[in-house]
C-alpha cells in the first residue's frame, strides 16, 4: 500500500482513476493506490501545467504526484491573508540540495499568476490529507 492507509483511493474519489491505466493485472478487491495506477492525463478540462523550483522549507517532506493542496504567496503587501490557489501535484523531483522541481495541474485563470509567483520565489506549496478538497 503507496505510504499506508491515507494513500488508498477510496470509492468517492472515482473521478481520480477514472481513465488511469493499471500498471499491473488487478482483481475484484484489489486496493487501488497512487503507485498502482499510470496513464491518467496529466491536465483535467481547465487545467494547465505549471512548473516550479522550491527550495527546502517550502514544500512539505512527503509530497509527491497525485497529492492536492494549495500554491501560496509568500510575500505580502499589506496585512491581508496571503493568496492561495487550488493545485494538484503532476511531478516532483527532489535534488540532493533539497530543491523540489514541481510541476502543478492550475486552472486556467489561475496558471499565470502561480506561475509569477514561482518566477519571483515567492511560492510554497501545501498538501491536503490524501483524498481532500484543497
């Protein structure tokens, strides 16, 4: 099982593999799990990709592809709560230095600005227990 318990699919999240390729036979039962299934597209209708470099302390240890959360401005002007936007997580690469090379599923309204704010280093990225609406 990918990670334990939390890294299951359960029967809600059907949209989540509906479409993915089995990387090995399965049988009626059989737990389905990130590590599991291949294939999927990488962008859903609305979705464009956005790629990041993060340094260590800006994104949680255990993230990795297929995990949800948000993309969160680190710099802010006034007092206001920082801006977050919605994100799934498409690809991680993390360096020996700890850099994470990320590659995020935005909506389209939302693509550029993420993608302003990786460009300025003023990103972190946060993940939701497996399963959650970021």
């Amino acid at each position: 099982i990918d990670g334990g318990v939390d890294r299951i699919y359960r029967a809600e999240q059907i949209d989540s593999v509906t479409g993915a390729i089995a990387v090995t036979d399965l049988s009626p039962g059989d737990l389905l799990g990130p590590s599991v299934l291949s294939g999927a597209p990488e962008t859903q209708a609305g979705e464009q990709l956005v790629g990041a470099v993060l340094r260590s302390g800006r994104y949680p240890e255990g993230i990795r592809s297929g995990d949800t959360g948000l993309a969160v401005k680190t710099s802010n002007v006034d007092d206001a709560p920082p801006a977050t936007v919605g994100v799934r997580i498409v690809a991680v690469t993390v360096s020996e230095t700890l850099e994470a090379t990320i590659t995020m599923a935005v909506s389209v309204e939302s693509a550029p600005l993420v993608g302003l704010w990786a460009a300025n280093d003023q990103l972190a990225v946060t993940i939701s227990p497996f399963g959650a609406e970021p």
